[in-house]
C-alpha cells in the first residue's frame, strides 16, 4: 500500500511539475524594456534626461531574473551644505535583478515585488579625478500594462540606488 501511495505522490509531482515547466514554455519569453528615471541626485541638475534598459526571463513560474543598465550625466553644481553630493560628472550603474509576480504573466496588468544588486561607477570629465566604484541595492515594486503579446508600459517604484521612480515602455520576442 505504501508503494501505491508513493507512485501516486511521485505521479502528482511529475504532473505539476510537467504543468509548470508548459506554462513556463508559454512564457519563455525575452522582455525587454527601456525609458527613464528620477533618483535623490535628480535635484542638483541632470544634463540630459537620465535613461535605463532592463532585460528579463522567466525562470519558474512568477519568478524572472533580469539585468538592468542605467546612465546619467550631470551638470557642474556647488557643494550641498557641507557635503558635496557626486562622485563625478556621469554615473553608469549595471544590476542585476529578481521579480516576483503575484499574477500570471499572461495577465493584461501584473504586479511585483523584487530586489536588485549592483554596481554605479562615477566617472568625471576632468582627467585629475578617478573614477568610483559603488555598491548599489535596491527594493522594488512595479506594475506592467500588457497592450499586446509584444507591446507593455512598466512602472517601478524603488527604495535605494541608483533611482525612485523609473517608466518604461518595452517589448518581448
């Protein structure tokens, strides 16, 4: 009786997993996105509107895991109070990133929760100073607007480096 029992448990499994791994093949797809942001060093002058790209897949069900690249560059400013707030002229920051969704991901509107590491690098024109290597991590929350299979609008909002708030209108294949 036990070995009848432990093949029909073995059987379930094998099914949920087989009704996973399709509606993970249904989703396999590469979502790509790209628009812009504001962060906490947005008030002492951007040069040019500050841009990001994020990549991602899914890798179980609800689960994605991406890359994200952003760019700023900023104007010659004084010092904020005592404390001067940059480390250079232009920051590129990589990371990588991890979503949970709450919905599926066929859904017109999902939203998520995640986190992201990485790295800013402050560079500046003037050829005295060096460059600087940063940590950066975040928490995020966000809402993608599914117009078409290929076509959606992502709202972020985050806590820590390098941005708050980030839109992004981005496309899958």
């Amino acid at each position: 009786m036990k070995y009848l029992f432990f093949s029909f448990v073995l059987l379930a499994g094998l099914q949920l997993q087989s009704q996973e791994a399709e509606a993970i093949k249904a989703d396999n797809r590469f979502y790509i996105s790209a628009g812009s942001h504001l962060n906490f060093w947005a008030h002492v002058g951007l040069r040019r509107i500050p841009f990001d790209v994020h990549a991602e897949t899914l890798f179980a069900e609800r689960h994605a895991l991406g890359l994200g690249y952003s760019y700023e560059e900023y104007k010659e400013f004084p010092y904020l109070f005592w404390w001067e707030p940059r480390f250079g002229d232009n920051r590129h920051n990589i990371r990588v990133r991890y979503l949970f969704y709450f919905e599926s991901y066929q859904r017109f509107f999902k939203h998520y929760i995640g986190t992201s590491i990485g790295v800013s690098c402050w560079t500046s024109l003037n050829p005295n100073n060096r460059n600087h290597f940063l940590p950066t991590s975040q928490f995020l929350y966000g809402m993608k607007f599914q117009f078409s299979d290929w076509v959606f609008l992502n709202l972020e909002f985050a806590a820590g480096a390098p941005y708050m708030l980030r839109a992004a209108l981005g496309t899958s294949f």
